[in-house]
C-alpha cells in the first residue's frame, strides 16, 4: 500500500511544476507548525493548547489571521488586537521550511517522493531545534528523542534512506548511526570538558562580584548557575580581597561555589542558606562546556536518520563552519568566546549532507 501511494510513476501523472507549488506550501504550514515549537517548548508549555494566541494579549488568531508568510506580511508584523510586534522569525521559519521542502523534491523527491517527504520532515526537526538552540542555548529532549525514534522507524520503511537494500539491514545501519553519534560527540563533551573546563576571566581591581539565589554578576555581566553548573564538579572559584555575607566578613581569602557547596575560607556552608554573598575581586574561574548533552542526542538523532558516514561528515564540517563563525563573531565583538549554539553547525552539516555531501564524500574516495 505505501510503495503505491508514493510510487514514482503516479506521481508523474501530476506535472513537476504542480508538486514543487505542492511542496513548498506545505513546507510553510510546516514551518508555521514549527514557530509553535519553537516558542512553547522551551518553555514547558503544549504544543497543541491552547491554540495559536497572541503571547501579549492572549488574543485567540483566526484561521484567516493565521495564513502562513502571507499574514505576517499583511498585518505588517504587528498583532491585529493589540498592536504588538510579531517576530521576524515567524516568517522566517516559514519561508526557510518551505525552502527546504521545495529542495527535497527537487533532489531526493526526483527518486522516491517518500524519501522526499522523510528527508523534508528531518530537516524540519533540525531547523527547529537550531531557532530553540540559539535562543535558549538549550535542545529539548521532545524533539532529539523523538527524532531518533523517527529515524530507525523511517530507515525501516524505506532502506534507501540508509543506503541499504532490506528493512533489517536498515534498522541495524539507524541504530548503529545512533550509537556513533552519541559516542563521538560524547567524547568531544569529555575532552572539551577536560582542555577547555575551567575559563579564567581577569576583571579590573577590586571589582565587585555579586553572588544571587540565581546566579553570579558582575558590572552588568549575568550568568545563571543552571548555565554553570552542568555537573556536580563543576566549580566557580575566585580568591576574594573582601567577602561579606549578611553576618560575617572575611580578608583575603578564597572563594569556591559548588551546586552543593559554598567555601569561603576555611568555612563550608550550604548555597540555600546563603542567599548573597559580595566579593572583591581581580580574577574569577568559571566552568565551561565544549559542548553539552544536549549535542550527544541531537547528534545521535542525525545518525538514526542519516548513518554512521554522515556522522563523521557533520562532525568536520559543523567543526570548520562553527570555527570559522565563532572566530568572525568574537572578532566583530557580537559573539562571547564562552558560549556559542553549536546545534545550528550540525544541521547545517546534515543539510549539505542530505543536498550531495554523500556523493562528494564518495567521489573524493575515489580519486585516491
């Protein structure tokens, strides 16, 4: 039944013309499926109630408000109730979905409209864990395990996605993608956490450190612990000219907080039951991730899809693009050197892999 619904040759009853219009359509309704997402996700909230609403004045959209690029573009980016400015991202994401869905029937769809629609869907979840991972520096587990789960169901009813030739010798080629990518970019996490662990950061003299129930600050600068304190090792340590809490001061001694622990000097106390702490100081250390877990799962649900060559394929690439990015943002001064969404790279990676990456890495080996 599925080989003749997406049989080649019924397909081709229907002009070229007709299914690229077909695909980008539906690319934008995705894409307007995707902004949902991307905004309610990260934040605990249902994709699916309540409807689609104004987040400024809860005001429910009709469906003739909510036509995906065309009413962004006649309500000139402004909600119809209250006047509020809708994102450019909005049609953005809708433009770039449909995009990509007219691309994978111009590549992949020209030899299996299903592969087409599974390839279109991939790059769909990729696109949206990117928007969430540059915002909120974060990958929802909903979408990486469910993408990896998408991936070995999908290998299974179509081999070719794997390059294989029959349903088991796809699952186990899914299932082995899934494992490399993990394991890979797990030891990117491992060697990162090890080289690159611990960020010195040297402020001017006597420079007031402000340690809240939340986070740590300094002359305007912000970081939460829950962005610090990514295992239980982990450790802000700074040696203090003056600390004062809310009974006691101390005279040059050190500092070190832990999630479970805070030490000033040679007193230990628990971090709940400290909630302000001043300190003067010239140089403070923080914790840092190379990566996080979150780039384990998003990279395991690429290989579940595309497999264990693909894998190493994004890993360079995203590597050469992240760098290339990251060193041009730092130099223009757009960028922190301490934080850089590294999801975005991966996807891009994936994307060229799925767009001829494949056939360039199978010419080059050729030419050895």
């Amino acid at each position: 039944m599925l080989l003749r619904l997406f049989d080649p040759a019924a397909w081709s009853a229907a002009p070229f013309g007709f299914w690229c219009v077909v695909f980008f359509i539906l690319g934008s309704v995705v894409g307007s499926f995707l902004n949902v997402c991307i905004h309610r996700l990260p934040l605990g909230q249902s994709i699916v109630r309540p409807p689609s609403h104004c987040p400024h004045c809860h005001y429910l959209i009709p469906w003739y408000l909510n036509i995906p690029l065309v009413s962004w573009l006649c309500l000139r980016a402004k909600c119809r109730n209250c006047g509020a400015p809708i994102s450019a991202r909005y049609f953005i994401v809708e433009l770039l979905t449909g995009l990509l869905f007219l691309a994978c029937w111009l590549g992949p769809g020209r030899q299996s409209p299903f592969l087409a629609l599974i390839y279109a869907g991939f790059l769909a979840t990729l696109e949206a864990a990117s928007f969430i991972d540059l915002e909120h520096m974060i990958v929802p587990d909903e979408i990486t395990a469910g993408a990896m789960v998408a991936g070995v169901v999908c290998s299974g009813l179509a081999p070719r996605l794997q390059g294989a030739r029959s349903f088991a010798g796809a699952i186990v080629q899914s299932l082995v993608g899934m494992a490399a990518g993990a394991a890979v970019i797990y030891g990117v996490v491992r060697v990162g956490k090890w080289v690159f662990g611990r960020h010195k950061i040297a402020l001017p003299a006597d420079t007031l450190v402000l340690f809240t129930e939340t986070g740590v600050q300094w002359e305007g600068r912000q970081f939460p612990y829950e962005e610090l304190f990514y295992r239980s090792s982990d450790v802000i340590a700074l040696q203090g000219r003056r600390v004062e809490m809310a009974d006691r001061c101390y005279w040059d001694v050190p500092v070190r907080l832990s999630a479970s622990r805070l030490c000033v000097g040679r007193d230990e106390f628990r971090p709940e039951n400290v909630p302000c702490l001043e300190a003067v100081c010239s140089q403070i250390v923080l914790p840092r991730e190379a990566m996080g877990l979150g780039d384990v799962k998003f990279m395991a649900a690429i290989g579940a899809f595309l497999g264990w060559k693909a894998i190493l394929f994004c890993l360079m690439v995203s590597s050469f693009i992240g760098s290339v990015t990251g060193v041009t943002l730092i130099a223009l001064k757009k960028q922190s050197s301490t934080r850089l969404a590294y999801v975005p790279y991966l996807a891009l990676a994936a994307a060229l892999w799925v767009f001829g990456g494949r056939q360039l890495v199978a010419r080059w080996w050729q030419l050895r």
